[in-house]
C-alpha cells in the first residue's frame, strides 16, 4: 500500500478560511477516491496560513476491478430477420470497445436483450490522481476569490507551489500555471527552502525540520495552550482562553511561539470586559486572571517566529497595546462623567430603521411592551422590566461603545451598576441580546429574559409592518435570528405567553406609521414565518419531521406547550400498542374534516339520542373522560392526555363497528357527529393528527 502527500501552497490565506477548507478538501478528495474506486486508509487534512495538505494512508497503487454486465438494444433490434447484426449492434459494441463475438443475448423482464461483459479498473493510482487533484484544488469554494499576474486561476490567495507525491513518485498535473513536484517551501525566517522532499512519508520530517513549519492545527494548538498557561502560571495567574480566538490564532501562525508581555497596572481601573474586548479584537492576545477571578497586568500573545531578541518584541507589543488601552481609559472615564438622561436624549437622534423612528422611540416602546409583559409572568417586576426597557439602548451613544462596538448592552451593564441603577436593570441591560445565535447562551435573569423578547418582538414586528421579510439568505435585519432567540429563551424560561398577543402587541406599540401591510396581514405573515422559524429549531433538535409538523398544527402561540406536545406525541408514537389508537384518532379526524360545512353539527351531544349500545357506550365513556383530559391539558400534562384518550380506544372501534355515522336521520346523524367532534376536539389540542402518516 501507498502513502500520498498534497501540500497547496500559497500566500497567508485568512484564518476564517482554514476550516473550510480543510472541510471541503476531505470530502471533495474522499468523494473522488470513492468515485475512482481506489481503496484506502485515513485521509488526514491540515493547513496552515501558507499550506494546505492532503495525507492519505494505504492506498491502494491499483484501481479495483470490477465486471459490469451492460445491456443494449432489444435481440429484435440487433439482429436482422436474417440473424446479420444491424447497425444498432455494431454501433453498441463499438462504444463499449468489444467485438461483436463478445455480445450475447440475455433475458429480462422486458424481453430477450443483448449485452457484454465489461472489466473496468485496473488503472494506476498515479494516473487517477493526476485527474483528481487538479480538477479538487479548482474546485474549491472560498468567500473571495482572487486572480493574480497574467493567470486566468482564480484562488483565495495566489498559488506559489503544487507538491504531489505517491511514495517516492511525482503525480505530475498541472494547475493553471504551476506544475506539481516534489519541493515545498517552509517558514519565511526559519527555512524559506525550497526544500526537496524525497518520499510521502518524509514530508512532515522536512516541513518541520528543514521548514521550521507545525503543519498540524492540534499541535499548534497544544503548543499555544501548554506554552501560555506555563507563562501564565509563573506570575501567579491563568490564562482567559477564549475557544474562538485560540482557534483564530492557530490559524494565524505556522512557527506559533507564546510570549507573556505586561501592561501598567493602572489600567485595571477599566472594566475587564473592555481590556480583554482590547486584548482579544485588536492584538489577539488572551488576558491573565488571578485567583481572584480579577484580571492581572499581564497578556499573552502567540508570535510565528522565534525572535533573536525575545525582549525586544515584547516590548514592541506592549507598546501597541498600551496605546489601545490608554483609548479604552479615556473613553471610561469620559462616560462615567455622563448621565443616562443625557443618553437617553441623544437616543432620538440616532436612527432605528428608517420610516420605525429613533433608537429613542424604540426604547419608549421597549418600556411599555417591557412593562406589559411582566404584568403576565410571575415573580417579575414591571416597574423594573420598564426601566431596563427605557435604559436598554443608552450605551449606544456613550464613547466606549463607539470605540467597541461589541460591548454594546455589556456596557449599559457596567454603567447602570455604577450610576445606582437596580441590579435586576443592570442584569437584563447586560442580557438583552441574548441569545446572539443558536449556540450562545440565554438571559440568565427573568428581567433580561423579558427585555430580550421584547426587543426582538418589537424588530420582528415593525420590520415585518413594512414587508421587510426575508428571502433566501438575506436577512439585513437578523430576524431569523430574533424568532430563534424568542423561542429558546420561551422554552428556557417555560414562559407561557402567547407569541401572537406578544406580536399584536409590539406592533401596536408603534402607532400609526406608513405600513406597508395592514395589521392583520402583517400579523398573520409572521406568525407564518415564527412557525417555521420552530420548525426549524425542532428540527435542528433531531426531531422527526412528521411529528413535528402534527405537534405545531395544534398550535404555535405558546412555545412550551408546543414543545410538551412534541415530546408527548413522540414518546406515544415511539409506544408500538398505541398505533391502534392513533388509527382510531384518524378516522375520527377524517370524518369530522369530510363532513366541515356540510352540515350544522350540535356543540353537544345529547344522551337521549343514542340508540344503539355501541354510541351509548361511547357517550358515557367520553361522558367519564373528557373532563379528565381536560383537567389534564390545562395543567400541561400532554402525555396524560394522549395516555387517557389512547383509553377511548375499544369504545371507538366499537362504535365504528356497531354504528352508522351517516344515517339519514339528521338529528341522529349530527348527535353522533357531535361525540366524534368533541372527541376530535382534544386529540387536535395535542396534535394535527392529519399530519400523521398513518
């Protein structure tokens, strides 16, 4: 067995196009070697800024080969009534390269055939390379795309060298104007190469030893790790790794080398958020904690060299930090100077959303929808939930905001705690942009919880008073993004408020304004878009499609009961003795959806109308049992009630069995309409049972 080495070398590609590469580069070449047929071991991808590289362990040197019987035209077809071959065959066995000997005549379904038998494979794994690689390296998607010189390539970043290796052979190919072989080239300072590579197996030898090059993402990162927290721990202290950035700067470096730098002590009178916001966006650098928790006047920076003068360097890096933390302290200490009413003033010169007024406005609307929700959940405090409504935009206009933009609410945090605010406002100002995406976390507060609702319902239903919906990927406004954070923060905080009264709402909170659709529709296009915003999310949960879709038919007003339902109907359906009952709960439905409109059905049925056991049997049995099931739904035990109707079962059978539902008698035929409906009626609060494929 073979080993194979691709190294794409090129200019520093940015650290965000790393993992998609690297990703796109394992399933394109996997993809490939399947189609090729060529057998193998691990396929392994790493990069660096300047490479990426394909290993791929026991190759097979030699195609699979394989027999495939291909069939032609019809036996009538390829032979004349004389038995000659026709053109028909001639032609079939020319492009399938046999001779006419070779062609026999098989039966099938259809009739008698006739075929040959073909060996394919059998080629070198050298030549299919030579075909594959070329046609993966172009293939490649970026963000950006570029092209360079007189080329006609288009690459991230332009191409300096291809090498291809197949044990100790060159796989020779060509890349717009570069040719494939067996030199790479390593770090600009600590072997720039090129360095000639003898066999596959030898190439992570060369690029390391001879290239001064960690060409494997996980060991740089080890590096990083075991270096800083080393340095960290030798001034009393450890390092506020942050998952995003070390990944980021991993990708930055191909010699990665840990340094511990200082700043003055003096600057610590900033917030920690704002000296690692500093840290972190500007210099990538990670911020030193003490035991404390506090942070100390150190940072770790991680260089892609070893420098002749390691002091030198560093005091290089402290100086550029220094300056960035001397704004941050600036801006610190010009805002603690100022008031909120003084914020608040400026919020009605700063534009929300065109024809949706100022920040100013939405924040007097935030107050009253604020103030309106926590009227309907209990333990929360509407006087409070108004004042974080009120207050929630004033860090927009303060200046370490608009120097950080990323600390906005973290910031009307600090200042709210520091200028005497009630740490139930300070909390939810902190929150109100939780969560920023599926994976982040929610408020962790009720009053944020409420101020984050509020802020995207309030986005959700003047963008979509407009008609600002989105469509395909654009999504300017990130209302996508509003819907799934309304939706984990309901199912966090098991808030049973109704998400079209909420919209309703927010909506009329604007006033009269130039909408672009009235109320009603406005309204019932976004409940359209919220349900397949849960839909999603229920999906993304590994949901089944089918169960997801009967559980949100019943209702998507109030997300956690919603979401009850799902894991009620999932666990009932998972429950192989209830398929009788849903099929019983099926006909009932389909009875009731066939007979809508037809004719007036009584909201009750009426006892003295049952004639036959079987419907008496079934009106007392519904008589026992729907109070329960009601009792049942209202405390929001959905598996309860599917559990006592699932008990219905043998009496509805056995009224079907016993009864005819469409008797010509109307006032029979609406009574027993009116059991099966108020029947129906319930499984419907738990599920769309039409949504079942039964």
């Amino acid at each position: 067995m073979a080993t194979f080495v691709l190294e794409i070398g090129s200019e520093e590609l940015p650290a965000r196009f790393l993992p998609g590469e690297e990703a796109e580069l394992a399933a394109r070449m996997t993809a490939a070697l399947d189609k090729a047929a060529l057998a193998h071991g691990a396929l392994r991808v790493l990069s660096t800024p300047r490479r990426a590289v394909v290993v791929i362990d026991d190759l097979d040197p030699v195609q699979s080969e394989r027999e495939e019987v291909v069939v032609g035209p019809p036996a009538r077809v390829a032979y004349g009534p004389d038995g000659a071959p026709t053109r028909a065959l001639e032609s079939f066995a020319r492009a399938n390269g046999v001779e006419l000997a070779e062609v026999y005549r098989t039966g099938t379904e259809k009739g008698e055939y006739v075929a040959v038998r073909k060996r394919t494979g059998g080629a070198s794994a050298g030549e299919l390379l030579a075909e594959i690689c070329p046609e993966v390296i172009q293939a490649l998607p970026f963000a950006k795309r570029m092209r360079w010189g007189a080329h006609s390539l288009a690459y991230a970043r332009p191409l300096r060298w291809i090498l291809a290796l197949l044990d100790d052979e060159v796989v020779p190919f060509s890349v717009g104007h570069l040719r494939s072989g067996r030199e790479t080239w390593g770090h600009r300072v600590h072997g720039a190469g090129p360095h000639s590579v003898p066999r596959a197996s030898e190439y992570f030898r060369v690029v390391e030893t001879a290239g001064g090059i960690v060409a494997d993402p996980a060991r740089r990162r080890k590096i990083i790790i075991d270096g800083g927290n080393a340095q960290a721990a030798g001034v009393g202290g450890t390092v506020v790794w942050k998952e995003s950035l070390l990944d980021e700067v991993q990708g930055l470096v191909e010699h990665p080398v840990p340094l511990l730098a200082d700043f003055d002590p003096a600057y610590l009178e900033v917030p920690a958020e704002v000296l690692l916001t500093s840290m972190e966006s500007h210099q990538k650098s990670f911020g030193i904690q003490g035991e404390d928790g506090g942070l100390l006047p150190h940072f770790l920076t991680v260089l892609n060299l070893t420098p002749r003068d390691m002091s030198t360097v560093k005091r290089g890096w402290e100086r550029v930090l220094r300056a960035r933390l001397e704004d941050a302290r600036f801006f610190w200490r010009a805002d603690s100077r100022e008031n909120f009413d003084t914020w608040l003033e400026k919020l009605d010169h700063v534009i929300f959303i065109g024809p949706l007024g100022s920040m100013g406005d939405k924040t007097r609307r935030l107050e009253a929808l604020c103030r309106w929700l926590a009227e309907f959940v209990p333990g929360a405090d509407p006087s409070l939930a108004a004042r974080a409504g009120r207050l929630s935009k004033a860090d927009l206009v303060s200046g370490m905001v608009g120097e950080f933009d990323t600390l906005q609410g973290i910031m009307g945090g600090i200042y709210a705690a520091n200028k005497g605010e009630a740490p139930e406002v300070a909390a939810a100002l902190r929150e109100q942009y939780l969560p920023a995406g599926p994976d982040s976390p929610t408020p962790q507060s009720l009053t944020g919880a409420l101020l984050s609702l509020a802020d995207k319902a309030d986005t959700l239903a003047g963008c979509f008073g407009l008609n600002k919906v989105p469509t395909g990927a654009a999504d300017p406004n990130g209302l996508r993004r509003c819907a799934l954070g309304i939706i984990r923060i309901l199912l966090a905080f098991d808030l049973r408020l109704n998400v079209r009264r909420l919209f309703a709402k927010a909506r009329e909170l604007y006033g009269e304004k130039r909408w672009k659709l009235a109320p009603d529709a406005a309204l019932e296009k976004l409940m359209e878009f919220f349900r397949g915003r849960l839909r999603q999310y229920f999906l993304s949960q590994g949901q089944d499609t089918i169960l997801v879709d009967a559980a949100l038919g019943a209702g998507v007003d109030d997300v956690p009961a919603c979401a009850a339902r799902l894991a009620a109907l999932t666990a009932f359906v998972r429950e192989g003795e209830n398929q009788g009952a849903l099929l019983a709960f099926k006909r009932v439905d389909n009875i009731i959806r066939k007979q809508a409109g037809k004719e007036t059905v009584p909201d009750q049925w009426d006892d003295t109308l049952l004639r036959e056991p079987a419907e008496q049997a079934l009106g007392a049995a519904l008589a026992r049992a729907l109070p329960e099931v009601d009792a049942l739904l209202a405390a929001g035990d959905m598996a309860g009630a599917l559990r006592r109707l699932a008990e219905l079962r043998p009496a509805v059978d056995a009224f079907f069995d016993g009864v005819m539902v469409m008797c010509e008698d109307a006032a029979l035929r609406g009574n027993r309409l009116a059991l099966l409906r108020a029947l129906g009626a319930r499984v419907a609060r738990v599920a769309d049972i039409a949504a079942l494929q039964i």
